[in-house]
DNA sequence: TTATAAATGACAGCGGTGGTCAATTTGTAA
DNA sequence: TTACAAATTGACCACCGCTGTCATTTATAA
C-alpha cells in the first residue's frame, strides 16, 4: 500500500542509501547497480516522500510560485505548466497569491522561503520585475527564475526565461502589413509592465523596417483591460483620418475595440482589422475569433521549473546559472484581420 | 532564524510535549498553561514544521482539490478560499488539476491521496457529482467536502457545502418579474451539471407562483459557453412573440446573448433584458454590465476547508459528521435588466 | 601484491507526534 | 487541615522516511 525506500532497496538488493543516491542521480553509482534499482523503483511505483526528505535534507522539494494577476487564465497556465515539471521531479508547489502593491511585500516573501524551506521561486510579472524581491532573495541566498518580458538574454537578467515580446509583436505588425495595413494603430496596455512597452517597441520597428513611421496619434496609451480597449477604439474611429487595422496589446483590450467596432457599425474584418495578444480563451470567445499572439504559458512555466531543479542539483552549477531560454510567441490568424480595405 | 518546538518550550517554560499539546488543542491543559505557550508561539512566529507533523504524526496536515473546470476564475476563487482557510489553521493546500473524464481518475484520485498522505479532500463539480469518487474515497477512508448545487439538507449529501441556486434563481426571476416582465425565457447551461437543472427549477417555481406557467419554447437548452449563449438568443430574438427579458444560466451565456441581441439591434435593457449567473469578471466586461447572481466562492471554498479540519480534529467528530452549510447566491442588479418594455 | 579510487553501507538525526508512566500540582471531601 | 483522587505536566523512547557523514568494502591500477 504505501511504498517506502525500504521497500525498493529489499527488492533491488541494495542498502537504503544507494536507492537514496540512484534517485538523487549523485555520482558514483555502478551503472548495474543504477540499473537494479531503477527498475524496482519502476516496479514499485515507488515516489519519494517529500515531507521526510524535506526534512531529512539539506536540499529542499518544494518550489512556491507567487503571484498578483488578475488574469485567471494566465496563472491557471503557470501553475499547470509548473505542477507539470514538479510532478516529473518529484518535487512539490506551493502558490501563494498576494497583493504585490503591500507595503510589506518583501518581508512576507521572505517569511513564506524561510518559512516553508522551499528549494526556489518562480516570479512573474509583477515580482519578475521588481528589483527590490530579487534583491532580497539573493541576500537570503534562495534561488528563484524570473519570467519576463525581453528579447535579448544579457548579464543583467539572470535567472531568466524571456519571453520576447518584441519579435512577435513585429511579426503581427508585418501579418497587417502584409494584408496592406498602413494605418495601423496601436493600444497600449499598463506603463507599468514591461510587456506593453516591448511590444510597442515591436510594433514600431515593423512599421520603421516598411519605412512607415510610426504616427503619434495612433498610439493609444492604456491598461490591460476591456474597457480601455473600448475607449481607445473609440477614440480611434473618431479620427477623421482613421486607422485601418488596430493592434491591441492584449487579447482584452482587443476584445473591447471590437466591441466598440461594432457599436460604431465597423464591420471586421472588412472594414477594420483588429489583433490581440496572449490567445487567451478571451479571444476565442470574440466574434470572429481574434488573430493573436499564442504565449505558451504551460510551457513556460515548465521550463523555468526545470531550471530551478536543475540548479538545485549539486554538482551541476557551473555554467547554468545565466541560463536565458527565450520564448517568441507565435502568430495565430483567426478571422478578425483581413485585406486592407481598398488594397487589390 | 529557524524557530523549533523547542525554542518554544524554552521560552514557555515548559515541556516540548505540552507545546505540542497545545497545538493540537489536546484537552488536559490548563488554561494558564495554554496561554503562556501561545504567546510564546506569538512572540517567536513560530509555525510548526509541516513536513515534520506530517511525517511524524497520523495526521495529516496537507488537504488537497481537485478540479477540472474551464472557468478559471472559478478555480482562482476557490485556491483563494482554501489557502486562506489553510493558512489559518497551519495546513498545506495540494491543488491537482485534472482531467474529470479520463478512465482512470478514480485510480489517480486514490493514488494522490495515498501519495501524499492527505488530510482531505474538497471536491468541486464535477468531481463533487460523481457517485464513484466518494464511494472511492469512503472505501479508502479519506475524509472529503463536497461543493455542489442544492437548497436542502439532507442525510443523502453529507459532508457538503450547498450553494443554493435553486432560491438564487428563483429571487433573479423575482427581479425580472417585478420589473414587469412575463414574458421571461430561460437559456440553460449543460444538462449534467446539477447546478444548470437547479436554476431552472428555480426559475420555474418563480414564474409558477406569480400565476405563470412556464413557457416550453422560452426554455432553451445549451451549454456554458458564450456560443450558446449567441445561438440561444438568437434563436429567442427570432420567434414570432419575442420574450422581453432572457435569464442566462451564467454570465458567459449571458455574454453570448448580450451580444446576439446587440447583433440583432436590440437595445439592452430597453427593448431586452437580460441577467448572468456568477459574478464572474466577465460579467463587468460586458457593456452594460450585467445584472447577475453573485456566489461567493471564496468564502464557500474557506467553509468547505474549515468543514475539512474541524472533522480532522480528534475528539470533536461527534454531531458535526453532517454539517451542511447553505450559501445562497445574491443579486446583484447592474444595468442590464430594465422596466418591461410598455409596461406602467 | 599493495596503494588508491570507486562503490556501498551503517548510523545518526531532521522536527515533530504518539505512547507510557512517573512526578507534580490542583481540587475536593472528610 | 489533612488525605486522597484527579488533573496537569514532564521525561523519555520509538519512530515517520529520508539524507548527510563517515567508515567500510570492492574494484582497479601500479
């Protein structure tokens, strides 16, 4: 019924501590030997019990993710994706949602490492760019990966998995373009975040590459939200030169430009084009379906768990630490962006 | 840095067995005695080790939930709910997403409890509606609190929290009778969510009381999902006699419908109105915002939790086994549902 | 064969709980 | 006030399942 290393190391023949080695694939284990008690572990079923090797340990199994936002699907993604790598490794995943505007923030992140020994941390935006969290868990000496917005790994950014927001935002920028969008406005999600200005950073460069500059007036500063995609759009199709196509920050605000489209009898995407950002289930639930970005959240929240673990293994440092994987989030054309109107 | 049991009994003044007795609210502790230890508990932040607890005690100090829905802000609701819940009372929340129809997921049910050696398990719908998985769980003999839609307590659900849907359908149909409305249609969710049969009947013995016998073609079958909210509505809008308000069986459907009727040219709520169920975010992004049906979810999931430890605790077992907490949906009107068109 | 490195095992201990029993304090009735 | 029972507390041990340390055995090279 309940599996114990005792049970493995009886039946591969071995003392307790070279199953302890075997799975905590230290060095000099005879490869037979590694053999024998794989294979029992495998017959077995057996998975360790994080709670004894926790406390037995000096290392520790438990990796928390904290987080502030309010897209629920996005920290369903993260927390799938981390759950997933944990599973693997055997670890275990504490979440712990908080409020990172609390005066007290870091304080109450380093009460919750010391507190549940966790073995490192996985930050997002917000804590992925807040210098002050990073500052402090280096001083404490806990390791943790960031997850953030950038295109380029540099020494600055270590412990990073990047997500470049930059070039999928010049390849959606160059998907308009292509279906002969000049007039091409932008709106912007919260200052705040890095992502919105990376990706308006995307979007100009596209547009300079065309030798198209970027006009002032079709960028529409914003938040992440439904209703600023409302009010900008608005704005927008009140110009009296207005824009063909609008590239929304995030699939929200998209979703809130096209409703506003269709409050002012534009019909999409004839007569307009509209892009989001992120493919959340949000932008399935439009009509049409919006042409976006495809950020794959699971998945990168996998890998950034794998480079905690990785870390945390001894013997294995070198090299790694500045490891910088990089995601570019991928085009996804639905039916919310056509033809230029006018265009062949 | 790192605060033990024992520091606390040094600081008490007493033995390290009486800090734990304390913990564990034994019984056979003075008063005086009892005090003392909790502030010494207080003044060191102590939390006890619960990789320790778990691993020395038959108790456990680990709950976890199971879920698989698509709603995520669902799922965050309830995490926030359960880890508040668990915070207070020193436990650690599992959270496991999954897949409800897999063939195995009795087994893998089973398997996650022995693995981890969980305290209980709160299970939300569709978990919560499925015979096999209590009679699993009570053959194993794993304490568990079930979420799911009902108005009645009875010896059949113990170990539930009821959300009454049935009396919160009921007082939104109320809202729409009251505005004048009589004509009054009602778009479902999926037939094999208790909660969707729950509201309707809801609904029914609204109209019912009022002197109205419920109208079979205003009665409309679907799915959660904004497409069936489009497809229903646009289905209503198209019969020879009109309804003049729609009840959606939750926000989504009533997104959907919100958007047929403005596809239709239909002015809400002056020519139409139309009510959510939930409360969820979407219900805010909708333009107008939508008058819905508000469930707590956090505080429904914290009882459940609160339902999980008090049982957990020895001693106190006794008369509690049935505890059937109700919670009922509120209204919320927001700007969706108006006067009966011709109405005063 | 002997020195040396590689592979493995014995054992203590992580921070608590559970149990037993003795020691101490408290309450209570005579 | 005393005596005795009951309530409270502590001392101590084993142990949960695993890891760290160090000693021991085995294989390999000289």
């Amino acid at each position: 019924m309940k599996v114990t290393i005792n049970d493995v190391a009886r039946l591969a023949g071995v003392s307790i501590k070279t199953v302890s080695r075997v799975m905590n694939n230290e060095p000099s284990v005879k490869k037979a030997t590694q053999e024998k008690v794989s294979a029992a572990i495998a017959e077995l079923n057996y998975q360790p019990n994080a709670a004894a090797r926790n406390l037995a340990g000096t290392r520790s199994y438990s990796i928390g993710y904290i987080y502030d936002n309010p897209n629920a699907y996005y920290v369903i993604d993260m927390q799938r994706g981390l759950l997933e790598a944990c599973r693997k490794h055997g670890y275990e995943l504490l979440i712990h949602p908080t409020n990172a505007k609390s005066a007290q923030i870091v304080q109450e992140v380093i009460d919750l490492v010391q507190h549940a020994r966790l073995a490192g941390l996985v930050l997002t935006p917000p804590f992925s760019e807040m210098p002050e969290i990073a500052e402090a868990l280096e001083r404490i000496g806990v390791d943790f990966v960031r997850i953030i917005s950038g295109s380029t790994p540099s020494p600055k950014l270590t412990n990073c998995v990047l997500v470049d927001d930059f070039t999928a935002a010049f390849k959606i920028t160059n998907h308009l373009l292509e279906l002969g969008h000049t007039d091409i406005a932008f709106l912007c999600g919260d200052e705040e975040h890095s992502s919105s200005g990376e990706r308006l950073a995307g979007f100009k460069a596209a547009l300079t590459k065309r030798g198209i500059s970027p006009n002032a007036k079709y960028i529409v500063p914003g938040s992440y939200s439904f209703e600023s995609g409302v009010k900008g759009a608005k704005y927008l199709l009140e110009l009296p030169h207005k824009p063909t196509a609008i590239f929304a920050c995030n699939d929200e605000i998209a979703a809130g430009a096209l409703f506003s489209a269709r409050l002012s009898q534009v019909e999409i995407p004839q007569q307009l084009s509209i892009v989001g950002f992120e493919n959340s289930p949000f932008s399935r639930q439009t009509w049409p379906p919006l042409t976006t970005a495809h950020q794959p959240n699971s998945t990168i929240a996998m890998q950034a768990a794998e480079l905690l673990f990785r870390r945390s293994r001894p013997g294995q440092q070198q090299g790694l630490a500045a490891e910088q994987p990089v995601f570019i989030p991928e085009l996804l054309v639905r039916d919310s962006t056509g033809a230029c109107p006018g265009s062949s």
